[in-house]
C-alpha cells in the first residue's frame, strides 16, 4: 500500500510522520512529548506505521521522508493542514486523541474572501455571510490559522 492511500485512510498519523521526520526519535515517549499527547496513542501511532512499513530500524523509510516533503502540509500549534486534492484535512492533536476532519477548499477560499472583506467576524458571523453551517465555518477558519491566513483573539477571527 502507498503512503498517500494509507494517510488517506488513516489522516491521524500525520503529526507522527511529521515528528519523526523532524527528527523526534521513533519511540513512544519522545513523540509523545514532542507532540503533548499520552504515550499510549504515540505508541499506537508507532504500532500502525510500523504495520504499515513506514518504519525502518527506528526510523522514517527514506522514500517516506521525500514523500512527506513533496507534500503540501502546513502546521500551526497542534494543529496541522493536508492539501489533498480539492480537501484540506485539517488534523488537531489532543491529549488523548487525534480529531481529523476535512473542509472543502471551496469553503476555506469562500470564508478567506469573506474574511479579508470584513477584516474580523466570528465563526457565526462567516457561516451567514457564507451559507454555511458554523461548525464548517469554523473548521474552514482553523484551517486558515493553520495556513498563517487569519488569527483567532477570543471569540473573533482576524484576516493577517
């Protein structure tokens, strides 16, 4: 199985790939360190990218390495976005988890022209203005933050 269909099935294992390929050492408590996440889901992760083949002797596979680095991946915080076709993953690390969702490019250009319109709104204010419910206006923001397009002070996001 290829990387991408792998990611493609299991998102979640992003960050992973990307701490190790940072670096961060391919045992369970220095990524779960590095990514602020328990040592179960880290060894977890590590368990499935070995299953996968992604691992080799403690380390990222060289091709999985480049293919990581050809990919269109930006990270803010905890946060990190996949460009994968006509979707932006959007991929949070938790504590104890890893949420993964995915919005519509369409959406995300919808509320970043709407955004750099107003200069500042809340996640309420775009959904009406765009047509769309606030949950998905406001994953289409997160995935701004991630991107470094907007900033969020409290409850108001900002166009930079």
């Amino acid at each position: 199985m290829r990387v991408e269909e792998a990611l493609a099935r299991k998102p979640w294992l992003l960050p992973f790939l990307r701490a190790l390929r940072q670096g961060v050492e391919a045992r369970a408590g220095p990524l779960a360190e590095a990514l602020g996440v328990r040592g179960r889901l880290a060894k977890a992760a590590l368990w499935e990218l070995r299953r996968l083949g992604a691992l080799e002797g403690g380390e990222l596979k060289p091709e999985i390495a480049e293919w990581l680095d050809r990919q269109d991946v930006a990270a803010r915080g905890r946060r990190l976005v996949w460009k994968r076709g006509g979707v932006y993953v959007l991929v949070a690390a938790k504590r104890s988890r890893v949420s993964v969702s995915t919005v519509p490019a369409d959406l995300v250009a919808r509320v970043e022209e709407r955004l750099r319109a107003v200069g500042e709104a809340s996640a309420r204010d775009i959904a009406a203005a765009v047509g769309c419910p606030p949950l998905a206006a406001s994953r289409a923001l997160q995935t701004l933050i991630a991107l470094g397009r907007a900033t969020r002070v409290g409850g108001v996001y900002r166009y930079t």
